[in-house]
C-alpha cells in the first residue's frame, strides 16, 4: 500500500466540508484560535501557535535527516509535546508514525521494528523507572536491520551515545529547534499511523490508518461526544500510543478545545488535574477510572465532570457505576479498536442507566453512513434487533487494511467493506449496539488488548509444561493474568521457572499473577471439536482467590 497525491484543494476538503489531514486541522486551529491554549503541559500552557512553531520546525528536522514520504518512524515515548510534534511533523511531510508502547519489552520492540521497518526510532533514555537501556540492549541486531539512525530526546546536556541498536544516534531538543520552513506534502490517503493488535509472540497486526480516516473520525467525535461544547478539557492520561489515548487527544484538537498530558497515568494525579484544570472530559478503562474516583473527595468530587467514556473489562462494574451516578460522576459506556478506530461509539446520555453503562453506543459517524450489523456465529445470518452474534463495522474511518499483510486484511474486511470485529453483541431498535464480550476471549491488560496465547506459548517453553491456558482475572480492582498449568508425565515445573521465563520475555503486566497446576483443563465438545471453557476456567480462578484471602 502506498499514498496517493492529491491535489492541495483535495487536501483540505470533502465529506461535507470536513478537513481531510492532520496538518490542515492544525492550520485551522491556528487560523481561528491560535493565541488560545491548546495542551497543558504540567505547568506550561502551550498555545495552538505554538504549537504549530513545534510541528514546522520538527517536520524539517525531519527531513534534515532523511524522512520523506511514505518512511514510517517507530516512536518509543510517553506521552509529551515531543509525541505530539513528531506526529504532526511527519503527518506534514507524507510520512507515518509506528506507536510504540512505553511498557513492551525487548522482543515485543524487536518484533515492532521488524514488521514495521521503520526506518527511525525516537526514544527517551532515561524516564523515571523504565529502563529502556534494559530493553534495547536484547534486541537483536536483526531486528533494526533496517533503521537507519536512533534519535534520542533529552540527550542535551547529557551523554549520547554513539550508537544504540547498531545504529548510530543523534539527538532531538525540541525546544532548540530553528526556524526553517518546509512545504506541507499531507494527503488524505497518506498513511498517517500505525497500532498493534493483541500480543506479539502469536503475532499481532499493524492496524494501518491514512490521515483521512484519523481527521474525518476526530471531527466527527467531537460533536457527537460533546467536545465542541464551551468550557471542554480533555484529560490526556492514557497512552498517546495506544488508540484509546491517541483518537481521545486528536478529538479535543479536531475541537480546538485544550488537552491536559500527563507523561504516564496516576490515580492520584489524574483526580487532582482534573479539579485543578477544570477537566470536563476522560475517557479510558473501568479500572482507570476506578484509581481515579477512589482519590475523589466528597459527594460531587469532581464537579467540572460532562463525560466519563469507559470500557468494561471487569466484573462488577454495574454496581460500580451506579454508585459513581449517585456522586454525579457521568460514567458512560463506549465501544472501539485499532481498526475501527476508540471512541467509535459512545451510548446515549438519555438512555436508562442500566443501559447507558454498557459497552457500545451510537457511532459517532452515525450521520455519516455508519453501519453496524450482527451476524450469527454458527450460521453467518444476519440478525435483527435483540440477537447477539459477531458485531461487523463499515464506516469510511475504519483502517484500510493490515501492514503487509494482504491475507491478513482480506479475512477481515469482506467484499461490502464491513469490518469482522471478532466481538459479541447486538443491535438495539434505535440503532445503537451492545458490546457483550470478545468472540476470542481476548484479554484487556494495561489498557491493551492482549492474547493469551502469547503468553501461553511462552509458559510452554519451561521443560515439564505440557500444556498451559490463561485468563484474567480481577485482582485488587485490577485485570491480572493467572495460569492453569497441566505437567508432562512425572514432570513437577516450579512457579519460579515459569514467572522468570514470562517475565523475561513480556511486559510486567503480561506476567501471570499466579501459577495453578491442574490435572485437566473444562472442556466441551462441539461441531469443531474439544472446546476449552474459560468461562469456567476463570470461576476456579476467582475460587482459589477466594480462598487464599
């Protein structure tokens, strides 16, 4: 897949007026707002003028070093301007940025810059507690064959390396950036970003999206989910690498309403910004929220509140909800993926709380010719109001396809362009849709879609494991992996060899919480064979927790 040049009046336009890049949203801003504050960077207000200095001076020093056209550079940084400047920079000259989660270990990054080939790599040496050091120095050289250079943010004044990955290195002072001006090359069909999907032992994807579907999906958000509202301010607390944190961000800036970052998320600092900033608008995980709310003081703890958009992936979080309405903190159900983009759906305000809680919503693109339809896992019927079966998507901010990947992207999107999103749910008679659960049991860690494959395939390189499942489970108000293990014949593995082996190779938040041996996993037989039930593997997991407490 490569971009396709347009001409600058099909750049900017189209859709019923919508702007159709990155960089012309930005020109927008600045044109209409560009005194007014557009990202609260701890203590420093950041205007949209300003900001649009950062991204011209970015975008040349990225050409100064090699960066064209369709060049993909992997970016390896919590969230903070230097983030966001290299994203729109690159937007401004054709080229795409491949996300990179902060928390991934050396043979996740390998696996990334592998698939990616990316031709750069930004990173930031020396963050607090992660040691990227760490990470980079397993990486086989393989694996960054094809980087050309590693730039390092914060090396000024510090030492730099001469070499990181093989590659030689070079540093980034955002702030010491001259004024040179480079022309802006976007088009809508230039791709723009890349996300993983699941884990990478099994083999994720590299969800592709141009800067079409990325501009159209934020202006649509905006109004749809109250942003163009006066007074709105995001806060920013998860990851800019993620897609839920990223399409979060780019709505409030499609808005022109202000983004609060914060470098990596606290529940403790996320509920003081949130009063101290005015901050109308969080989206994120039930057990972000969950760290958030317990910080919050009094019955109205936070009073500037207007959304709350959260994903369930835990039990218990009717009760939970309930009792946060009760505090008038607005909790409200939403639905998204790398594919289809976060913030796809979010559930009508007006609905009955019950039912506004769920996962799913009315598309934000719903006036745009977004469709959802539910097809019959056994039969592949299309199935009315109130049936579940697997949700598919067509919407013209879906991805247009996985990175190299054709075989990949054909057994997703079929013929029409619906998407197969792989989970469960149903159409209501208004037309809004309820997320139930993943066909594929996948699970929720970090904030991330993880396979437990790929951290099944890891337990089973211990000698003694024959055989091993995992599930999540909720552990202190927190999704935790644990895993049920079956030994080979008169084989007894240690839980020390098994947590060391996991740990060695996956992010901490992959890493089992507990080792259980069992002789049999539950199963069912069914037309396609022996069916092991998680569902049942995770009651004797909150069994066995119960009684350990």
């Amino acid at each position: 897949m490569s971009a396709t040049a347009l001409s600058p009046q099909d750049q900017s336009t189209g859709h019923a007026g919508l702007l159709q890049t990155m960089p012309a949203l930005l020109a927008r801003n600045v044109a209409e707002r560009g005194d007014a504050i557009a990202f609260y960077d701890g203590e420093v207000e950041i205007t949209y003028a300003q900001f649009d200095r950062m991204v011209r001076r970015t975008a040349a020093w990225l050409q100064q070093q090699g960066v064209g056209p369709g060049d993909r550079v992997a970016v390896w940084l919590v969230n903070r301007m230097e983030w966001l400047a290299m994203y729109f920079g690159l937007g401004r000259l054709g080229a795409a940025m491949m996300t990179v989660n902060t928390r991934y270990r050396a043979h996740e990054l390998a696996y990334i810059l592998e698939r990616s080939q990316a031709s750069m790599l930004v990173l930031q040496l020396n963050f607090r507690k992660i040691d990227f050091p760490a990470v980079l120095q397993d990486v086989p050289a393989e694996a960054a064959s094809l980087l050309r250079k590693v730039v390092v943010v914060d090396a000024v004044g510090a030492e730099l390396p001469t070499q990181v990955l093989g590659k030689p290195t070079v540093a980034f002072d955002l702030a010491g950036l001259p004024d040179v001006e480079v022309a802006d090359v976007s088009s809508p069909h230039a791709h723009s970003i890349l996300f993983t999907t699941s884990g990478t032992t099994s083999g994720p994807k590299l969800v592709l999206h141009p800067q079409r579907t990325v501009s159209l999906h934020s202006q649509r958000v905006a109004p749809a989910y109250g942003f163009t509202e006066a007074g709105v301010r995001l806060l920013a607390s998860l990851p800019l690498a993620g897609v839920f944190g990223f399409n979060a961000a780019m709505a409030a800036f499609a808005a022109g309403q202000p983004v609060v970052l914060m470098d990596t998320f606290d529940g403790p600092a996320a509920a003081r910004l949130i009063n101290q900033r005015h901050v109308t608008h969080v989206f994120g995980s039930d057990e972000m929220f969950r760290r958030i709310i317990e910080h919050g003081q009094g019955e109205r703890p936070f009073p500037s509140a207007r959304v709350f958009g959260f994903a369930c992936f835990h039990p218990g979080i009717v009760e939970y909800t309930q009792a946060a309405w009760a505090r008038e903190i607005p909790m409200i159900g939403l639905y998204g993926s790398s594919e289809v983009q976060a913030l796809f759906s979010l559930q009508p305000r007006a609905l009955p709380l019950d039912e506004r809680i769920k996962g799913g919503g009315l598309p934000a693109s719903h006036r745009s010719g977004a469709e959802i339809r539910i097809r019959d896992i056994d039969t592949g019927q299309l199935l009315g109001p109130n049936q579940s079966g697997v949700i598919e998507v067509r919407s013209d901010t879906n991805f247009i396809g996985y990175l190299n990947n054709a075989a990949a992207t054909a057994a997703a999107i079929d013929a029409e362009g619906f998407f197969n999103t792989g989970d469960v749910g149903y159409l209501r008679e208004d037309g809004s849709f309820v997320y139930q659960t993943r066909q594929g049991d996948a699970m929720r860690l970090g904030g991330y879609l993880v396979s437990p494959v790929e951290i099944e395939d890891v337990i089973k390189t211990v000698a003694g494991v024959a055989d091993v499942q995992v599930v999540a489970v909720d552990i202190g108000n927190q999704a935790r992996p644990v895993a049920f293990v079956i030994a080979s014949a008169g084989a007894q593995p240690q839980e020390s060899a098994m947590r060391q082996a996991a740990a060695a190779v996956l992010a901490p938040f992959k890493v089992p919480a507990h080792f259980w041996m069992v002789d049999e996993f539950p199963s069912t037989q069914s037309s396609n064979g022996t069916k092991i039930q998680r569902v049942k593997l995770r009651d004797m997991a909150l069994q066995r927790l119960t009684r350990a407490a």
